[in-house]
C-alpha cells in the first residue's frame, strides 16, 4: 500500500459460508479480514441505529425528531462517500494471520468529536480494535447492508430492535 493510503472498506457475501467478508485496509498499511455472521449484522444494525441517535446533539429533546436528524446525517454521509475506488488491499494484520477470522462480539462506543470506537471480538477471544469517523462508518454500514441484501438475508435495520439494555455499553454478541 502506498504511503497516504486512504482507509478502505470491503464487503462481500461469502454463500458457502454463509457470511460477511469484512476486509478493511489502513492507512498505517495492514489489513484485517473478518467474517460477520447473520445474526451480528442483525444486531449490529440495530446498535447501530441506536449509536447514530445517540450523536444527535442534545438541543433536540424529541426522539422522533433525533431519529429523523439521524438518519439524514447518515444519509448524506453515505452520499458523500466515495465508492468508486478499487480496494487496495496491505500487509495483513498479525491477529489475521491464521486467514479471515470470525467475529463473536462487538461494540460501538460513541467519541468525541463524530468519532466512535469499534471493537470485535475475534473467535479465540482477541479483541480488534479502531476509531472511525461517523462518516467512515456509515460507508461502511451501507456495505453491509447492501451485501445483506443481496444475500437475502432479511434483515430489517428498525430503531427499537435492540436496547442498549439488552445490549449493554452498545455490544452486541
């Protein structure tokens, strides 16, 4: 990967396995490579929603209102991103070097600044982690989302799915 690479996000279904191959390549050079099963994208749609509330500012005391103001942000996020530009993949990272690995938990923890901290927990209990800006997670929702659908998995990304009760700290498992 050149130097002053930008961060990339990959997602393709993978039908013998049933799955989502995450592939996300960094600036700092390495790559990760995950797989996502149906039921923590389910979840992880879910969260999600809850997550892009969560950033609406304050001043806005009216939930529907919040959850219309965030999925315009969302929205216009996903319009921005640029999704013409090949994957560049790089060197892969040291938890992947057994191949892509399958993710059995994960969280999403709001940051200051529009950023959130993402966290998943690998097969044999590592944790992978990073901070992403909304808009590099909203880009990266959308993949998921479209290659969920396109795997016809049936999934519905609806606010009140899941709760931050049933999902505490904003994991889902």
């Amino acid at each position: 990967m050149s130097a002053g690479q930008q961060l990339q996000f990959s997602v393709t279904f993978q039908p013998v396995e049933d799955r989502l191959l995450m592939r996300g390549s960094f600036p700092d050079g390495t790559e990760i490579r995950i797989l996502l099963t149906r039921r923590l994208v389910r979840g992880m749609l879910a969260l999600v929603d809850q997550v892009a509330t969560r950033l609406v500012p304050g001043d806005i005391p009216d939930p529907s209102t919040q959850a219309k103001v965030a999925e315009f942000t969302r929205e216009a996020a996903v319009q921005q991103a640029d999704f013409s530009r090949a994957y560049q993949t790089g060197t892969v990272h040291p938890a992947m070097a057994e191949g892509a690995r399958l993710v059995t938990s994960l969280s999403l923890t709001p940051q200051a600044g529009e950023r959130i901290h993402v966290s998943f927990t690998l097969d044999k209990g590592e944790k992978l982690a990073f901070t992403l800006g909304t808009d590099h997670l909203w880009g990266l929702i959308d993949l998921i989302s479209r290659q969920a659908t396109q795997a016809e998995w049936n999934l519905v990304s609806a606010p009140g799915q899941a709760t931050l009760a049933e999902a505490p700290k904003g994991t889902v498992n």
